[in-house]
C-alpha cells in the first residue's frame, strides 16, 4: 500500500523501494508486480520493468493488451527489439483494430531494418487512424526507401488530416528539396512557419534554402528571428555560425 502511494504521487524512487521489497516476499503477486513495473519504467530502468514483468506473460498474454504493451515498450527501451517486437505482433494479432499497436509494431521493425514490413504495418495503421505522428512516420519511411511519390502523398494527407500542424508542410518541403524543387520547398515551409513559429527546423530549412542559393542576408535574417525563438538550439547556432 505504501508503494502504491508513492506511485501515485510520481515518487518514484520510493515507490520502486517499497514495490520490490514486497514482490521478493510474494513473488505471484500480479497487481504488485504491474505497478512495480510502471513504476520502474517512470524510473527510467526499462530493463528493470522487463524482468519484472516477464512473469506474467502466459499463453501469448491474449487478453492481456495493457500488460504487453507495457512490457513492449520496455523492451523497446531497453534495446530488446526483437522481444519488443514478438509483444507487439502478438498484441496486433490479438487485436487487429488496435491501430496504436500496429503502428508500435512498425516502429520496432523498422528499428530492426525491417522496412518494408514496418511500412505495410505503419500503413495498416494509418488506414485505421490517420493520427498525425503515424502519418508523419510512414512519409518518412517512404523518403528512406526513395519514394517520394508515396511520401509526398502522406505528407499532403497529413497537412489534410490535421490542417492545424505544421508537421504535414515542413515534410512537403523536404520532399521538395529531395525532388530539386526549390520555389515549391519554400512555400511549404512558409506556410510551416505560419502555423508554428517556434518550431526551429522549419526556420533552419527556410534558411537553408536561401543559403544554398547564394542570399546570406536572408538566410541570416531567419536564423535570427529563429534563434529569438529558440535560443538553445545547437542546430540553429551552428548554422549561424
């Protein structure tokens, strides 16, 4: 109970204290074993929070989609990709419509350099949630394998599907500069930098393209107004520089 309370007051360095000591007295104890587990993950000890949770996987943890999403992402975290990845196929095939799943699926295959499997699970995903940050995901997968074409397609769906980010538009503008498109870059990171000023890579790619065509007064100018946002960005200093 104790350990409970501090889990729920993110005190997590005590929570982890308490937890162990009682799932070393009773080890079958699954409630116990599942906070100890989100606890060690809030931690930052990943591979603690497999290991603790490993036990309570049986029969493919059918049913279970909580617990193998946990213990997938802590693998995941831990550099356990293959395990990571062997708890999200199960959890995908338990529950196809899960679409985070699927998508957490790909993300892992495509860690492993399984691209074009991580892409067919990424676009399984997107047709069943088009959330911004898969989409985001599966255009930038397309431009690893050169296709720029597809990219360019989930780009715009993206900037259709969610007009408010600037995510859509600055992956448009890249595909663009890939594509030797310059007048076009331009305009879609523009039109980047109206949705979301403070967003640095859209300043850096604006000023980027007017450095490669020789306007360094405009490339300055914008890493100006870009560092006055950001004034940490190593990316933005050292391009300035």
């Amino acid at each position: 109970i104790v350990g409970g309370a501090h889990f729920g007051l993110d005190e997590n360095e005590q929570a982890v204290f308490h937890l162990s000591s009682f799932v070393r007295c009773v080890p079958q104890h699954e409630p116990a074993r599942r906070v100890l587990g989100q606890a060690l993950l809030r931690a930052g000890d990943p591979a603690g929070a497999q290991r603790v949770l490993q036990p309570l996987v049986h029969d493919k943890g059918v049913g279970d989609a909580a617990l193998l999403a946990m213990i997938g992402t802590a693998a995941l975290r831990s550099g356990d990709l293959e395990s990571s990845k062997t708890y999200f196929q199960w959890l995908a095939d338990s529950q196809p419509e899960n679409a985070a799943a699927r998508a957490q699926l790909g993300v892992v295959r495509l860690d492993l350099g399984e691209i074009e499997e991580g892409i067919a699970d990424l676009e399984t995903s997107v047709a069943q949630d088009p959330n911004s940050s898969t989409l985001a995901l599966l255009a930038t997968s397309y431009m690893r394998m050169g296709l720029l074409d597809k990219a360019m397609e989930a780009a715009q769906k993206l900037t259709h599907e969610h007009p408010e980010s600037a995510v859509g538009p600055t992956l448009a503008g890249v595909i663009h500069v890939w594509r030797n498109a310059p007048d076009q870059a331009r305009a879609a990171f523009q039109k980047a930098r109206a949705l979301d000023p403070d967003e640095p890579s859209v300043g850096f790619n604006l000023a980027t393209l007017d450095f490669n065509e020789g306007n360094l007064e405009g490339a300055h100018q914008v890493l100006l107004e870009t560092l006055q946002r950001n004034p940490r960005n190593p990316r933005v200093l050292q391009r300035l520089g």
